[in-house]
C-alpha cells in the first residue's frame, strides 16, 4: 500500500459521531477528510463554520488555518490547489449545539516514513471555542472525544501545539505535559515529529494508554455486558474521561448554582440530581 493510500485509510478510521443527550443536542463530530465528496454536503457547512470560528479566534494564522482546514483545496470545488503534501494529512473536529459550531480543533494525524521509527499520533494544531461559550467545559469534551476517537483507532500518543503560556494550565488539566529527562525515548520522538508542524511553538504530549490504564478500564462503569472489553488499549479510559468531561459541562450549564454540596454534616433530606450520560451511563449528583 502507497504512503498515500495508507494516510487516507488511517484518516478515515479517525472518522466518528457522538450526540450528547441535554436541554439541546451536542453532537461531537470529526470530520472526514476535505475533498471532492464532501462537497454540497451538510459536512460542507460545517468545514466553512468551524473554519470561520478557527480564523476568527487566531488571525494571525488565517491562512494556514484554512489551509490545513481544506487540505490545500478549494473549500468552493474540493480541487487542489496547493502542492504541500503536509497538508494532506490534516482533519477537522468540533461540537455543534444544534446547527451552531461552539468549539473547533484542526488536527493532524502524523505517520512515519518509511524507516522512522516514530508511534503514529493525533496532534492538535489550533482549537477555539466560541465566545459565550468558554469556561463551561466545551473545550474540555472536545478534547476528550478527539482523544477516544484516536485510542479507538489504536494510537498510543497524542500531542498539542502550545503556542503562548496562558494555554498551558489547560492542556495541564486534560492530561497533557511537556517532555522531560524521565520520559521514553519514544515520547521524545513523538514530540519532535510533532514539532515539525508547530512553527516556533511549543509541543506537548499525552500517553493515550498509560500504564494502569487496564486496571483502571476494570474499574470503570460501561454501557452494557462487554461493551468496555470491545475497545482496544486505553480507548475505554478514553471513553471514561469522555464521559465525565461531559457530566461536568452538563453540571456547569444546568445546575443553579449552589444545588451541589461538598459536604454535608448531620442529618437531613438529600435530593439526587441524574445526568444521562453517553453510552447509556448515568452518575448521581447529591444536592440540596
């Protein structure tokens, strides 16, 4: 198989749906790949949405933006018109709340070649949410789908451009580090194949399947009767922070402030708040 047919196969088992139950659908959806097929398709929409939301957020990057948006195409016709074949390796994700685009990433899915003895990664480029929409745990669901989506496509790594240090405490916080003298000389790889697409920035990495990721798949609730022992490697923990990414964003967006308690001594009534989850899971909220 060709290097080229090998990216488009590998881009397209990215390719995924999630709808989230809630006073209004989210749906998560990682594109497929820009080309001729998804032109005059709902698909096409949403690639021109979540383009604008991406230049809007990082003007200065407009133009690579798009590029890596449309894959060196024309976002009108899906004809190429830019010879760059790092382009061709990139992906679009988001969430949309109805017809709506409130958060996007551009991705980049980075293959070895030929004898580079490098792990296959996901890297996120850019990622924006939309303005009335930050700080409620949007960004963070995003990020943990696109991380399912690549450990359900068998990816041991992930890795995120960070391109100015008042990102940094969120990318700490959804699991993402810099390298240091103590980590593999795998990882280090990894980062430096990353770096080739980070311009002047910095790269971070996460380990999609971290050691003690199976006794933690043991541990975690599933959907149904051997749901979790279907998903290869660390792609059921992944699907595990999906699930509390979105029972936080569900807490931050529908609960009065005040209705949840940390504590409460001595004796009295508790009412339980149940958040429907994806994949047919539910946890409990103790409140007032």
């Amino acid at each position: 198989m060709s290097r080229g047919n090998r990216l488009e196969e590998e881009l397209h088992k990215l390719r995924g749906t999630v709808e989230f139950p809630a006073q209004g659908t989210f749906e998560f959806v990682l594109l497929p790949p820009f080309g001729l097929d998804v032109i005059n398709t709902a698909d096409h929409t949403r690639f021109t949405d979540a383009c604008e939301l991406l230049t809007k957020t990082f003007p200065n990057n407009a133009k690579q933006i798009k590029w890596n948006v449309y894959r060196g195409r024309s976002p009108k016709n899906g004809s190429r018109v830019h010879d760059d074949p790092t382009f061709y390796a990139c992906l679009l994700a988001g969430v949309w709340l109805g017809d709506q685009v409130v958060c996007a990433a551009s991705l980049r899915l980075n293959l070895p070649k030929g004898s580079e003895r490098w792990h296959s990664h996901v890297q996120t480029v850019y990622q924006a949410t939309r303005g009335r929409y930050q700080k409620q745990g949007l960004g963070r669901l995003l990020t943990r789908c696109i991380m399912q989506a690549a450990a359900k496509a068998g990816h041991e790594y992930a890795t995120v451009v960070i391109m100015d240090r008042s990102v940094e405490a969120y990318w700490t916080n959804v699991g993402f580090a810099p390298t240091g003298h103590r980590d593999e000389h795998a990882v280090h790889l990894v980062v430096h194949a990353s770096e080739r697409h980070a311009g002047k920035s910095g790269v971070w990495v996460m380990r999609l399947d971290p050691p003690g990721a199976e006794q933690e798949e043991e541990e975690a609730e599933v959907a149904g009767p051997g749901a979790q022992q279907q998903q290869p490697g660390g792609a059921a923990l992944a699907a595990r922070r999906v699930r509390e990414a979105y029972w936080e964003l569900q807490v931050r967006l529908y609960c009065k402030p005040g209705a949840l308690v940390k504590a409460r001594p001595g004796p009295g009534p508790v009412v339980t708040l149940h958040l429907r989850l994806p994949g047919g899971c539910s946890d409990r909220v103790p409140s007032q």
